[in-house]
C-alpha cells in the first residue's frame, strides 16, 4: 500500500523567511512518482513538480526547490525568501503506474508580511 | 499546457437532490478520469477512476449507487451525487491523465447540501 506523510499540519514564517516542507512515502513499486501540489485558498490544485522514482537530481525552479532522497524516502520542498503569495495548503503526493494519486494530509503555510 | 474544465464551481442545493458535476478535457484527450473528494481541512481522497466506455473503478468505502460515474467519451467525465445529503457536503475535483503525464486538474466544485 501507499502512504505519503507530510508530519508539519501548519507552519508559519515572516516574509523573506525560508520554509521547508517534509515530505516521507512509503511504497513496495520500483517505479513511481512524487508531485509537490500548491492549494491556494480559492481551492484549485497548482502543479508544482513531478519526479520519477530513478530521477535522484534536485531540483530548483525560481524560490522553489526540491531534495530527493530515496535512502530516507523522502521529498522534502524548499520555498526560498517566502511571499505572502506562497500563503498556501501544499500537498505531497505518490502515484504507482496506475496513476491513482495519494496525497499526504497536507502542509498549510502562512507567510505574514 | 493542458486545460480540464469543471462545471460547476458552486452548487447550493436542497437535500434529497441529485447533483451533476462535468469534468472536460478541453484540450487533450483524458483516457483515465480520476474524482476526489475533499472535506474542510482534509487532504484530498480518490473517490474514483473512470476510463472511457467502461465501468468506473471505485475505491473502497466509496458507493458506487451514490455517486454515478459516466465517462462517455474521451473528453467528458460525470459525477452525479444522487439523493445528496447534508454529509455529502464537500469539494469534488477531478483530474485527467494523458497517460505518462502528471494529471490534469479541474478547478473543483464546492457542493453544499442544505
């Protein structure tokens, strides 16, 4: 079975602050993939990142940057010097080869000005 | 980059009324159609998978009475949450996949059931 588990329920930093956020799974594939899912307060899903299971590179796109560590299975995500536009809900999530999506609980993030 | 469009955004309707929701593909071809469901500070739980001329697959604890899946063609998937009730109240969001790609997803719809 899959599970994702995102262990931070809320974290709140000041602007210009960076914020990591946690991200662990656990699955029996070899061959899967990890997204990171921004759900601002309007509600719809914003794709972030998709990262197969034999890609081990990091990542960084802008203020945004991702760790991948498949000894630790973990998929942590950077957001650097913080907005208050990255006020958001982010979802870690895994998918097999069947595409069904399990999302983690979630992290809320609160960037204050 | 590819579009899903769901309709409607908002429904407010009295209990005991069946409640449609439309997920299109307005610019690729979904193949497989996923709906989830997601309660007020919850994370997000596939409730289905549809592919295109067959019976929806759904998950487990899901009833499949309830919530009528059609995926007719390959740019239209339906949710039809019938006879809601007060405890069907919830954000329904679909998502379509290419195939190989990450999924697609729609902007959601907030259903409330008086």
């Amino acid at each position: 079975a899959q599970k994702v588990t995102q262990a931070q329920t809320e974290i709140s930093v000041v602007e210009k602050e960076d914020v990591t956020l946690d991200c662990v799974y656990e699955t029996r594939d070899t061959t899967y993939y990890l997204f990171w899912y921004k759900q601002p307060p309007s509600g719809e899903l914003v794709f972030l990142i998709r990262r197969n299971s034999f890609d081990e590179q990091n990542e960084i796109s802008g203020r945004y940057s991702w760790n991948f560590q498949k000894s630790t299975s973990s998929f942590n995500f950077t957001i650097t010097a913080s907005q208050v536009v990255d006020s958001a809900v982010y979802f870690c999530a895994l998918s097999d080869n069947d595409y069904k999506l399990s999302f983690g609980a979630g992290t809320t993030v609160t960037v204050r000005a | 980059g590819a579009v899903v469009s769901q309709h409607p955004s908002w429904v407010i309707c009295k209990s005991g009324t069946s409640v449609k929701i439309e997920c299109r593909s307005l610019d690729f071809q979904a193949t497989t159609m996923f709906w989830y469901r997601q309660f007020p500070k919850q994370s997000l739980m596939l409730m289905a998978t549809s592919n295109e001329g067959s019976k929806a697959t759904y998950e487990q604890g899901v009833e499949k009475d309830k919530f009528l899946i059609n995926h007719a063609s390959l740019t239209l998937s339906t949710l039809t949450v019938t006879s809601a009730h007060p405890e069907d109240s919830s954000f329904y969001i679909c998502s379509g996949d290419q195939g190989n790609q990450p999924q697609h997803f729609g902007d959601g719809t907030r259903l409330s059931i008086l």
